[in-house]
C-alpha cells in the first residue's frame, strides 16, 4: 500500500459564511475530547466557522464576561460538551442547546441597560361585554317610555308622564297605578271597583253616551285626550278611545273556609293566558289564585283586557313562593294536586273527602308545571283526551278542572 493510500483523507467544507476549513472524513475523525475544543475546524456538528466564534473561548467573548459563563468550568457547573452523546433521538436535547447571542435565560440577572431580564408575558386582548340583544318587551317598554320622556322633557305635562309611567312594569310599581284600557274593562272597573277607579281619559268624540253618564253618576273625574296621546298609552293596534286610570289593589283568598277550590299558577307567562285564567276562576265561582314568582304581572294592560277587567273580582296573591304556598295550604287542610301528563287517575278519581279543599297546581305553557312541585303535590290526575292529542293549552285544561270541581262541590253539599 503506498503512503497517499495510508494518508487520512481530508475534505473541504464551505461554511455558509463562504470561509473553507479542512476536517477528517467522517468515518476516520477520531473523537473529539475537551482538549480539542478550541481547534480549527472542530466546531460542533461540523457547523464550522460561522465568523462570530460564539463558541471560541480564546477570544475572551464578552458573551461570557455578563455573568452567564454557561461553559467556563470555575463556576462549578456540570461540564456539558456537546458531543454526539448528547442527543436523544436525533435532535439535541434542548435544555443544553447554547443560546444565541444576547439570550439569556429567564432571572438571570440584569442585562447591560439594567432592565432585568424576566420572562413578558402575552396579555390576553379585552373582552368586550357581550350585549344581549333579545331584551324583553317589558325592557323595549321601559327603554321607549325613557326615550320618550326624554324627548319630551319640555313639552309633555307632568300628568301624562304619569300615564306614559303605566305603560311599564317598573314604572307601575313605582306609582302604583294601572291602566285600563277599553270599553267593556271601563264599565267593569267603574261598576265593581269604583273606589279604584281616580280618572277616565277619552278620546275627543267618543260616543257611547251610557259610559260616559255612568263614569259621571259615579262621580269619575272624565278628561279628554287626542288621538296621539291615546295611541302613546294604547297597547293594541287600534284603540277604543277609552283608558281608566286606577290604583292598583287585590282582595286577598280566605283559606279558613269549609269548602273552597284555589288555583296555583306557576310561571305562566302569555298575558292571555293568564286573563283567561282569571274568567274561568269567576265564571266557575273559585275561591281565588296564587300567583307564583316568573308568572307575568296581573296588571299588565294585556292581562287586565284579556279578563275584560273581571281579574280584581277575583280574590289573588301574586309574586308568591309556591313552596312555601304549598306548605301553608297543606296546613290549612287543602289537597295539592298536579296536572301531570303521566297521572293515572282523573279528577274524579281522587277520594272525595280529599276534594273539599283543593289547589290545582297549572304550569307554564312551554315548559309544563315545575317537576320539583309536582312532586310535592298530594295528588296528580290527567284529563281524559284522545290518545292522538297530547296536552291542552293551559287556560282550556283550567277551564276543563274547574267545572269538575264545581260539580263536585256541589255533590258534595
């Protein structure tokens, strides 16, 4: 073998720096110990001489003079080269990469301008709050009566802010006041309830004379007002030209009786509905309603027009805790029973000494009667029905109970 054959081969290599360097062929260079560090063409992972030496350590970098000296062994620190040893599966292990220039580690001191060196931290954007749009119409009234009020500030008379203030649940509460509006709710309230009654506002030309000589016989203060103003406290389409302004009052139930038949609402919310409720309990001579809380106000103007004005002939309590209701009832004698879809027995089922006193328990018309109530009823029953049909709305199912317990009642005398 000649000596150019026993002679180590050499390559060359270009940086990307375009400087040249000369290595041992791979499979021939010996490994490289602690000693050889610092020679030429030995740099790590055969990267060569990148032009700003950051691992040469002859040349005294100031890299090494801050206070970092990652590799200078008199700082006691494990020695750590980076050899092909380190890896670990193939990628170098991350936490002894050296760092580039100016990288320093997180709290490791000042840096040169003084500032230290911690970690910044991406602050999240601000969250805007969310505005829910799908306000309900007691807010819309609300929000328009404000507007308008507004508006208006300086050219709207004290006494009709006071009628635009009934238009909405607070502001009803605020001055105990309702309106009534429309012309079989007027003769209602001026006939039974006269002592609520404080004015009467029509329209210029309204003409049913008998109304307007009954509001006068009953001593009614009677004002008159213009189509404009009336449409601003109208809550229909088309007005009757007629509004009664009233204090806002109710009878309480007398629960001591022998005999007597209740209705508990809970959170029934379509005005209608609830008006309805109202003329059955009259027209079937119930003994009142209780009124739970989430159940719509039996002042509203929908409310009082869809019992015609009959709701204040009916004795009631309203914004009521039903559980605390259900156990005062069971302790004056009264049997809770519950409409319950899967009831096993109707109405006139339930033993008769049991319907003397009796509370039906009716409930929302989307979501049905609370099942937390149901269960703390004495007794549930379902109306006979087609198969085909699987609930009633709630005023018709009302209706259908109270004329059973009023046949029963009178059964029972």
């Amino acid at each position: 073998m000649s000596e150019e054959e026993n002679k180590p081969k050499r390559t060359v290599r270009m940086t990307l720096d375009r400087k040249f360097g000369v290595s041992e062929a791979p499979e021939r260079r010996p490994r490289r110990n602690d000693d050889d560090r610092g020679s030429f063409g030995d740099k790590p992972f055969g990267r060569g001489d990148r032009g700003d030496r950051r691992f040469d350590r002859d040349r005294g970098d100031r890299r090494f003079d801050r206070g970092e000296r990652r590799f200078d062994r008199d700082d006691n620190r494990e020695d750590r080269p980076f050899n092909r040893e380190e890896r670990r599966g193939g990628r170098f292990d991350r936490d002894r990469r050296p760092r580039r220039f100016g990288d320093k580690p997180f709290n490791r001191g000042p840096r040169r301008d003084g500032a230290v060196n911690a970690p910044v931290y991406r602050q999240r954007p601000e969250q805007k709050e969310a505005v829910d749009e799908n306000l309900d119409e007691a807010a819309l009234e609300a929000r328009a009566a404000q507007i308008e009020a507004v508006e208006d500030a300086g050219s709207t008379p004290p006494w009709f802010k006071r009628l635009i203030a009934c238009t909405t649940e607070k502001g009803r509460e605020r001055e105990g006041k309702f309106l009534g509006e429309g012309v079989h709710v007027v003769e209602e309230l001026v006939k039974h309830h006269r002592e609520l009654v404080i004015s009467v506002y029509v329209v210029e030309g309204f003409e049913n004379e008998e109304l307007i000589e009954a509001i006068n016989d009953a001593e009614i203060t009677l004002h008159t007002l213009t189509e404009e103003q009336m449409k601003r406290l109208s809550s229909t389409m088309t007005t009757q030209g007629i509004i009664a302004y009233c204090n806002i009052a109710s009878k309480k139930p007398v629960y001591e009786t022998s005999r007597s038949v209740l209705t508990l609402v809970d959170a029934v919310q379509d005005p209608g509905n609830l008006g309805t409720l109202f003329r059955t309990s009259l027209g079937f001579n119930s003994s009142g309603m209780i009124l739970g809380r989430g159940t719509v106000s039996p002042f509203n103007p929908k409310v009082v027009r869809g019992s015609s004005g009959t709701f204040l002939r009916v004795p009631f309590e309203f914004d009521v805790d039903l559980v605390d209701q259900i156990n005062f009832l069971r302790s004056k004698g009264y049997t809770i029973i519950a409409t319950d879809l899967h009831a096993k027995q109707s109405l006139r089922q339930i033993p008769q000494h049991k319907l003397r006193k009796m509370a039906f328990l009716v409930g929302n018309e989307g979501a049905g009667t609370n099942p937390y109530f149901i269960e703390l009823a004495d007794e549930t029953v379902k109306i006979p029905m087609s198969s085909e049909l699987e609930s009633l709305n709630v005023a018709v199912a009302h209706g259908i109970l109270s004329y059973e317990a009023a046949q029963i009642q009178e059964e029972l005398k």
